[in-house]
C-alpha cells in the first residue's frame, strides 16, 4: 500500500519499470514531441547545410539547430534510462504564480515527484533532473534541512542546473 503512494489501485506498476500509468501516457506523449521536434529540427539542418555558403548568423544558427538535437536524442535515451528503473516517479502539473518545477523524493513512499507547470520545456527539465538523480549526480537532502531539500542535497551543484536549463531550451 505505501509503496504505491497510497493509491494502489491507480499506482500500479508490476514490473517496476514505468512511470505511474497515468504518467506513462504523459511520457509517451513527450516521447512523440520529442521525435517530432527532432525531425523539424533536422530539416532545418539540411536546409542550411544545403547551402554553398553561409553568412555567420546562419553558420550560428546552423550550430544551434545541431545542439538542440544533440539535446533532444539525449532527452530520449535518458528517457528510457528512467523507465528502466526501479525508482518509481511520479508527475504533477502544479501552477502557482512563482512555481517553475521542482523534483524531490517522497521517502514514506519511495517515490521521485516530478513537479512542472504543465509545459514541454518544463517537463523536459525536470525530468533532466529525475535523470541526474537516476545517475547520482543529484541527491534529496534532509526535509528538515531547508537549504539541501529544496537545492536538489549535498550533490547538487551549478552544472546540474545548466544542463537542466539547456534541455528546458531545447524545448
């Protein structure tokens, strides 16, 4: 019952290798934007490499498309990595005038929660974070410990917050 987040009958993952059921369906509908935006960003690519010169804006441009791919098949094969997983995570849409998202662990229930406000670049995000946790690149601090819990623990640094943020970007 408590493994389940107090909800077994909606929280049901037998083989604890997915989101909550009702998240999936989010993280599969992610997993089709995703695709989708990388085959725009691709063709955008191929128009410009098309070309026989460029000016330095396109050249910028040009950079900026081939990143923002590079960050898109990443958010996929990190995708799979959660999964995969046997932490159990959990979505939540929450709006709020000064809420951007925010992830933290649930210890009475193991359960990672993923907080965002309902948008693309937001989920995309988060979940950078969940995969950050998943790789023991980010840890929860104490509840009680205001400065670790809500600054991602003793493992959090600036960097996580970057490659976070580019993610969110790329979106």
């Amino acid at each position: 019952y408590s493994v389940m987040g107090s909800n077994p009958i909606r929280n049901i993952d037998p083989h604890g290798d997915e989101f909550d059921p009702t998240d999936q369906k989010t993280i599969d509908n992610h997993k089709v934007s995703t695709n989708t935006r990388i085959s725009i960003v691709d063709k955008k690519i191929q128009k410009l490499e098309g070309k026989k010169r460029l000016s330095d804006s396109k050249k910028e441009k040009l950079d900026f498309y081939k990143h923002s791919k590079e960050e898109l098949e990443a958010a996929l094969t990190e995708l799979e990595v959660l999964e995969k997983s046997d932490q159990m995570y959990s979505l939540e849409v929450y709006s709020g005038s000064e809420f951007k998202g925010r992830i933290d662990y649930n210890s009475s229930y193991d359960v990672i929660r993923i907080r965002y406000n309902g948008s693309t670049s937001s989920l995309a995000h988060e979940l950078k974070h969940a995969y950050q946790y998943e790789n023991r690149q980010l840890s929860f601090g104490n509840p009680g410990d205001v400065s670790q819990y809500w600054n991602g623990g003793i493992l959090y640094d600036a960097n996580d917050e970057t490659e976070a943020v580019n993610r969110g970007f790329a979106y």
